[in-house]
C-alpha cells in the first residue's frame, strides 16, 4: 500500500532528493567512496557547498551582500545565537507559538525584550492584526516566526516594520518569494523542506555583524563561518547533500513562485474538505491566518469519541503522521512542499469515506 507522509519534521522528501542521496552513499560524484566517508575539505565537497549556496541565492533572489551559511544545532541554536550576535540593547519579538515562545527566552539572557503582541491567549490560534505597528523603531531588530507547526498559523508576508529583522522561517522556507533585503538573519532548521534533520541554512546581511559590544564565543559567531564558507568546523555533510538535491529539484519545478502556487492549491483542497465537514472542524478560524504547510483539524464535538477510531481508520488507509502535537490534540496534515497532490486528494478521500460510515 502507498504511504502519504504527513509528518511536521523530519518529512517527506522528493524522490528525486532520496535517490540521489541514496546513490551518493554508494558512491559519491564517481569517487568510489560514500558520501559518509569523504573529506568535507575535498574539492568535490567543496563543490557541493559552492552549488547549495548559489542556488539558494539564485531561488530566493538573495541581494549582494549576503552570506549563505550551512550549521549544526538547529533552529533551537539559532534561537540564541540570534540575539548574541545582533541584540544590543532592545529587541522586538512576536509571540505566535512554542518555538516563537522559546526565542524569546533565549533573547532575554542578552539584553531586554518587547514582546509587541502575543496570541498566547487563544492557544495561539490567530496571528495578532496589529504587531507591525507595535515594533519600536529603536529596537535592534523585530524576531518572528513565519509559521507555527504546532498551532497551524503563518504569516505569509513580509512584514512592514521600521527596523531590520530576523525570522525562522523553519517550516515554510522555499515555500514563497521571500525579499530577503528587508532582513538580518534568516534561519531554518533543514527537516521541513530541504533535507535531512541535521543542518540548518542561515542567511545572514554581512554588514550587519560585528556591532554588538559582548564577546561571542568563536564557534557561535555568524562572522567565523561567513569567513571560513560553513567550513569552519566539519559541517554536517550528507545533510548538505541532500539539500543540494532539493534545491536542484525546486528549480526544476520553475522556482518559488511555481511552488507556491502548488502549495496554495494542496491547502485549499484540505481546508476546503474541512470547512464543508460534518466532522471535523479546523483549529484556526481566520483563513488568513491559517497555515498552508501545517494544516490542523479536530473533531466536532459531538464526535471526538471517534478521534482515535479515525486515526485508525485513516491509517489503515495509508496515511502516516497525521497526529496532531500534543499541545493541540486532534490531527495536523503538513503539506511540504514534496508533498504531492495525489497524497492530499488521499486524505480528503478518506475524510470523506469515514463520514459516510460514521456521520449522523
């Protein structure tokens, strides 16, 4: 039986990324090694970076200026390497969910934070409407989280604020065109939509570094691996790969502009099933604030006892990883961009199929 991987991360992959990789680990650019065994300083690794940082530029019409960088630790780290290396005295961050909760947190050991608006009240299920015109302009930079896996809410715009910003964009990069130059940092950890957990692709303004006035452990200075190329220590190789790989594969699918629109269009069609349910109900009201990667639902209420019967049902049927986070309960479908239509159509198929049987 076909599976359809719903997972929020580590996902789905393209095919096209899973054997390539897969044939590297055999032999890697006609070398008679594995990718696992070669040297990260060897020129056919070397090529592989050179190639992953100029299509990521290329993709995301990254400006003159900037640095592609490709490190270990995660989102996570970033969420402290961040405010080490661009707080100076105030920054600006937008509460919408856990992850966005723990930058926060992290910020705070560096220096003071405004936390301009919060949905923390709703179980952060809505983007608050007016945080752009609550970021100070003598703040360092304004931090947010463009999309929320958990809660299932994403802003899918820039925002227009009057300070330079920083965003982990995680789970939704390569999704949209993003314009780069309104940022300082952008960060995401690889496991949505490039590779393998395991290496986390930094954009970084190169002129905006060097300005804080604290001493910044080598290893955790943006300036270190802009200066060494991500070669500073021994990055995470078969990650790296792997991205290559997807990158290659997005601009085979005519670049972001043609993967947003697939995307819009897989969203809709489950958001679309939901809306007209009998049974289920999404856990975000406002569409706009809805997410296209991370799709959460629940059941009515007259039918969550049969919560767990159709997480049964629909796995019996193919579908993986359609649990939704434990902060939320019911199901939570993400749509990434490998995803194909055919998995969503799937889905929806068997929505639909459990209602025939089970509705009232």
């Amino acid at each position: 039986m076909k599976k359809h991987n719903f997972y929020a991360g580590p996902c789905i992959l393209s095919e096209y990324t899973i054997k390539n990789t897969a044939d590297a680990v055999i032999n890697f650019a006609d070398m008679g090694l594995s990718i696992l065994e070669i040297s990260h300083r060897s020129k056919q690794f070397q090529a592989v970076v050179d190639e992953a940082v100029a299509l990521v530029k290329e993709l995301l019409e990254v400006p003159e200026g900037y640095s592609v960088l490709f490190l270990g630790g995660g989102a996570s780290l970033q969420f402290a390497m961040a405010p080490m290396n661009f707080l100076n005295k105030k920054a600006a961050y937008l509460d919408t969910g856990v992850w966005a909760n723990k930058a926060i947190k992290e910020a705070k050991l560096f220096g003071e934070v405004d936390v301009v608006a919060s949905s923390k009240d709703k179980n952060y299920n809505y983007i608050p409407k007016d945080f752009e015109s609550k970021v100070p302009a003598d703040v360092d930079y304004f931090h947010y989280t463009s999309n929320n896996t958990i809660y299932g809410t994403e802003i899918r715009k820039d925002p227009d604020v009057p300070v330079r910003m920083i965003c982990d964009m995680s789970s939704d990069i390569f999704s949209r065109p993003v314009d780069v130059a309104k940022y300082d940092l952008i960060y995401a950890g690889a496991q949505k939509n490039l590779a393998p957990s395991g290496v986390t692709i930094c954009i970084v303004k190169d002129d905006a570094l060097g300005h804080v006035d604290r001493v910044i452990p080598t290893m955790l200075k943006y300036k270190t691996h802009v200066d060494k190329g991500s070669m500073f220590n021994t990055p995470p190789v078969l990650p790296i790969y792997a991205a290559l790989q997807t990158l290659k594969y997005y601009k085979s699918l005519g670049g972001l502009k043609e993967i947003e629109k697939m995307d819009i269009a897989k969203a809709e069609k489950l958001y679309d099933a939901i809306d007209n349910s009998k049974m289920f109900v999404a856990t975000i009201p406002n569409k706009e604030d809805r997410s296209i990667m991370n799709v959460c639902f629940v059941m009515k209420p007259e039918y969550a006892e049969l919560e767990k019967t159709f997480f049964d049902f629909a796995t019996e049927r193919g579908m993986v990883g359609i649990k939704g986070h434990r902060d939320v309960g019911g199901f939570r479908a993400s749509l990434y961009n490998a995803l194909p239509m055919e998995s969503v159509e799937a889905l929806v198929a068997c929505m639909k199929e459990f209602e025939e049987i089970y509705a009232k």
